[in-house]
C-alpha cells in the first residue's frame, strides 16, 4: 500500500453544529476558529473521500470514520485522503464532547419524555496523561482490524494538561460564544458501540454449534431464544457454569417465555443467585439482555422489564460490564421499542416509563452497591410498582416533596420522617437503651418499608422503637442525594476541624442557611428530634451520648464525596464533630411541624 505523504500541519474541520470552519493542528492538538498565519494548512476536501483517523489508548488501535458515509471501520481504508485525528481527540474534541454531552445529560436528567442521551465516551475523572503519539503509517497501524475485532475499543483519554489553552472555548481562542466543535452524533454512537462489542469480545464464551461445530456469531447469540442454553455466555468459574442455564430458565419463566409462568417467588430465587454469588451478577444481566433483544411479544418485554427494574434495585453489574449495561438501556427504546411491530402505543409508553427507571436505579446502584440481603417477596411486588408509582427511599427530596405536594400541600417536611421520628417518641424511644444503636427487627423494618411505601403510615402491631429508628437511619441514608449536598460538603468538614473555637456555632448554621429550602428545613426538624433524644435526663437510660448520636448520624447528613479511604477516614471525626456543633447548639428554624419531646 502506497504511503500517504503528510505535508501540512494544521487541517480545516467543519463543525458538525454550526457549520462553520475551525482548524486543528494535528501535532499537538491545538484548535482554533481563525485561521492560522503562515501555517501549512489542509482545506477541506469537499468532492473526494476523507477518513478520520481516531485512536483507542487502552488496546493502541486506531479505527477510521467516514466523514461522507459516516460509517467507522477497523481497517486502515486504502487509496483515500487519511486525517490524523489523535492528537485532537485526546484534547480538545474529546474535552468539548464531554462538556456537551454532561450539559445535555444535566438538562435532561429529570424529564420522563426527553429522549436518553448516549453516555459521555469520555471520563471526566480519567488519569491525566500525555497524547498518544503513533505511526500513521506504520503497517500496524494498516492491519490492526483483526487485533481490533478481538479486543475491541474503549475510552480515548484526554489530556487535561492542555485542554484549556487548545480548546478553541477559552476565551483567548474564541471569537463569539458560539457551540465548540464537536464530533458528530453519528462517531459518538460509533464509539459507544464499539465499546459494547469490546466488551463481548473479551468477556463473552465461545459458543459453537451445528454439525461442523462452527463459531456462533455474537450478533446471533445476544438475541431471545425459545430454547434452553447449555452453557454460560460469559466466561465463568467451572463451578458457576451450570448456574447459568438455571438462571436463563428462571428468566424465561418469569418473561412468559416458558411453562410454568414464573411468579415472585422465581424472581426471589434469581435475585439470591446473584447477591450470594457475586460472579453471577453479569451472567444474570446479560441472560436478562438476551431475552430483552429481538424479543417478538410485548408481553414478555414488560415482564422482562419488570425483571430489570427489580435487579437494578438489588445487585449491580461488574465494573467492567457497567458500561455495557449503561449503554444496553440506553439505546434499548429507539433501537428496539419504537420499531417493535407487535406492541402497541400503550405498550410502548410503558415500556418507556419503565427503561427509564431503569436506567436511573443502575445509575444509582453502580454507586451504592448490592443488598446485604435477598428481597422480600413484598418488596419484589414493590420494585415492579416502582417505575409507575415512585418510591419515598432512594429518592431525592426535591422528587419527594414534589409527590407529596400533590396529597398534602400544607407540609413542607417530608411525610415519612415527620412519621418516624414522631413513632420513636410514640414508642418511648427516650427511655429505650441503645435507641438508634440497637437495630430493629430486619423482618419488621422491611415490613413498614412497604407499608410506607403504600402510603400506609401507620405502626400496625409494632411495639418496639428501635424498627422506626432502623428505617429513619436508613430513610436518611438512602437518599439519592445527601442531606447536606455536596457542595457544601468542605465547608462543613473545615467548620467541624475548628470544634470548640469560637465563631463555630454561628458559621456551622449559616452553612445550613444557604441549603435549598427542603434539606434546610429537614435539617433542623432532625437537629430538633435528635436534641430530644440527647438530653441529658435521657442518657443514663438510653446510654446515647451527644457523641454517640453525632457518629450515629454523621454518615447520614454528610457523604464524603472522595474514593480516597484515607481522606474518607480521615474526615470522619470532622463530620462527627461538625454535626455534634449542630446538635449543642439548636436550630434556625422554628418549624409548627417539628418533634415535641415526650411528656414525663
């Protein structure tokens, strides 16, 4: 093949949003809206057949885009005018689709009937590193589709070292507040998708079958089937490999797709494979996939999807299958539920409401990990209710408050707290040793978690105030965002290291009155009720020291946002000691609503 000639140094790059030209330097990846001076410069080629060349760092692969035909291929194309594109992808292009993308997913996190976005190709939180610099040339670079078919692509990284000053954004660089170039929607789709082919092609087994025993294809093996399986799909210890038909068989019972029709107690029996065995989680996700590609009736998608809502709640998927299940959902309505021929608008609509649950219980187990338990029967029913009817647990307060402002306007406190924190009292929780230390029956906690959750606010036969005091502790904790946000996370931390100066009272209250109205007034209802408990006349009964109270309940009002153990233990006393300010020293809110203490 003869050797493309690289003459020039900067490239003339349509922007896919507005139109316009921008020109990048192919070197060192700098950007720019206006042409530079006495630089070589490649024009646009409008008539002839220009590739991309982009670059997979974690494999060292180069694959090709088609800015014509917007088609992707592994093999370097030959006889055709190659644009070296690395070195702008790992800065400035991979920085600006990351920004746009995270915008798009910000704007439309909460709206139920906004299209899904594809996931940011791009981590934000990636090791910095220098740009990978290759051979264009070389031949291999020119054969790397066979190496490419096996491994498969993953996340180009970015070089955050430069973005700022290559970006063409910055405001040295920029001529208008006009959208940054980015690469076009359809390369995106192309990249998430290798991404999930990658994934199949390193983690999935090998399946042959026939006469000649030939390789099945991955396309044909991802897709529902009436028969059984007789082998995992993914690679698994000798031991777990005969679980997996047993999982796939549940799955097709529970889905309708095989006699007898499966009920809540199949779907308890999966559910326990997966949080007992922790190495069948991605079997049983991807059996569930399976069964969810391609399926020809309506019926057993909604009962499959059902099925997923509930997983989702119960065990995550392996880092290295996360991203693949992401993106399984994500394009799962465009690719499969609006072409469906057999499902009806309704049908469809459904389906909708439920993938999109879906997609935001993954989103949120990925970060929390598994149950420590398998569910309930109860709370299998609850989990399938779930996407139609939201759930008071593993919300935000803002998605709360807005359900309940709909039944009862006048309170401006979450229900269930109010509820609970008024039932400990009820209970005689003042005079009960190890209130809030000693856990409340598992059975009975699960137990007014669902009736909570049906909008039953009542104790029923519960006499002891340790099981409203285990679902109060985990109400707080369950939240999808912490009670005190994030932002503010630092502040707090810095005013508990100053515990005992003075000055510290007054700063730890101003941090609360600036929290959006909600956790403002949530704080200082839990301030109040803990007080309560606190007083002094109480601890010789309850042995729950003011210190006791504040480590008991600083995880549940301030989540440390950093992955670093030591920061994370670090920081406990700080969070121990900000909360313990708080609970000395009273609220700024009088609230009608709040606790009263017990009458003696």
């Amino acid at each position: 093949m003869e050797q493309q000639v690289i003459d020039y140094d900067w490239i003339e790059i349509n922007d896919p949003q507005t139109s316009r030209s921008f020109y990048a330097n192919i070197k060192s990846g700098e950007c720019s809206w206006v042409k530079p001076d006495n630089a070589k410069i490649k024009e646009k080629d409008v008539n002839g057949e220009e590739w991309w060349e982009l670059f997979d760092n974690n494999h060292g692969l180069p694959y090709y885009y088609n800015l014509k035909t917007r088609k992707t291929e592994w093999k370097r194309p030959e006889n055709a005018t190659i644009i070296p594109l690395i070195a702008i992808q790992n800065t400035t292009i991979a920085v600006s689709m990351q920004m746009k993308l995270q915008q798009k997913g910000n704007a439309s996190g909460n709206q139920m009937n906004e299209p899904m976005e594809p996931s940011p190709s791009f981590d934000q939180n990636q090791q910095r590193t220098n740009p990978v610099r290759i051979d264009n040339t070389s031949p291999e670079a020119a054969n790397a589709a066979q190496i490419g078919r096996t491994q498969g692509i993953s996340n180009p990284v970015i070089n955050n070292d430069m973005a700022d000053k290559m970006n063409p954004t910055h405001p040295m660089n920029r001529a208008n507040s006009e959208t940054p170039p980015t690469l076009p929607d359809d390369l995106k789709d192309n990249i998430s998708q290798f991404q999930i082919e990658g994934f199949a092609h390193q983690y999935f087994m090998e399946h042959r079958a026939g006469i000649f025993r030939r390789k099945v294809p991955l396309e044909k093996l991802l897709i529902w089937q009436k028969d059984a399986i007789k082998a995992p799909l993914m690679v698994l210890n000798k031991e777990l490999q005969k679980e997996s038909p047993k999982c796939f068989k549940l799955i097709q019972r529970i889905m309708g797709d095989r006699a007898p029709i499966g009920q809540s107690e199949d779907i308890q029996a999966l559910l326990e494979k997966g949080i007992m065995n922790g190495q069948l989680r991605d079997e049983i996700y991807v059996l569930l996939c399976k069964q969810l590609s391609q399926n020809p009736n309506p019926e057993s998608l909604l009962l499959g999807w059902q099925l997923m809502a509930v997983i989702v709640i119960s065990f995550p998927p392996s880092k290295n299958f996360e991203g693949y299940l992401i993106q399984f959902i994500r394009q799962y309505h465009d690719k499969e539920v609006i072409p469906h021929p057999n499902a009806d608008p309704n049908q469809k609509q459904t389906l909708f409401t439920i993938i999109v649950h879906c997609h935001k219980k993954l989103l949120r187990i990925c970060q929390t990990g598994p149950k420590g338990k398998v569910p309930t029967i109860n709370e299998i029913e609850r989990g399938k209710e779930a996407p139609f009817k939201p759930s008071v647990f593993g919300e935000t307060l803002q998605d709360i408050m807005s359900v309940q402002e709909q039944k009862i306007p006048q309170l401006k406190i979450p229900m269930i707290m109010d509820f609970l924190a008024k039932a400990v009292l009820d209970l005689n929780g003042c005079h009960t040793e190890g209130i809030f230390r000693v856990p409340g029956d598992v059975d009975m906690v699960t137990e007014l978690r669902c009736r909570v959750d049906q909008d039953q606010y009542n104790l029923g036969s519960i006499k002891d105030p340790n099981v409203p005091a285990s679902l109060l502790k985990f109400w707080l904790r369950d939240l999808a965002d912490p009670l005190i946000p994030t932002a503010n996370y630092q502040e707090c931390i810095d005013v508990g290291a100053k515990e005992g100066q003075e000055g510290t009272t007054e700063n730890a209250w101003n941090i609360i009155k600036i929290l959006p109205e909600t956790n403002r007034r949530v704080v200082n209802y839990m301030i109040n009720f803990l007080r309560i408990i606190a007083d002094q006349r109480n601890q010789p009964i309850t042995k729950m020291t003011l210190a006791n109270l504040a480590m008991v309940f600083a995880p549940n009002f301030l989540r440390c946002p950093s992955d670093n153990l030591t920061t994370i233990f670090d920081n406990t006393k700080f969070e121990q000691a900000f909360l313990r300010i708080l609970i000395l020293n009273g609220s700024d809110l009088d609230d009608p609503n709040g606790p009263l203490p017990p009458k003696n």
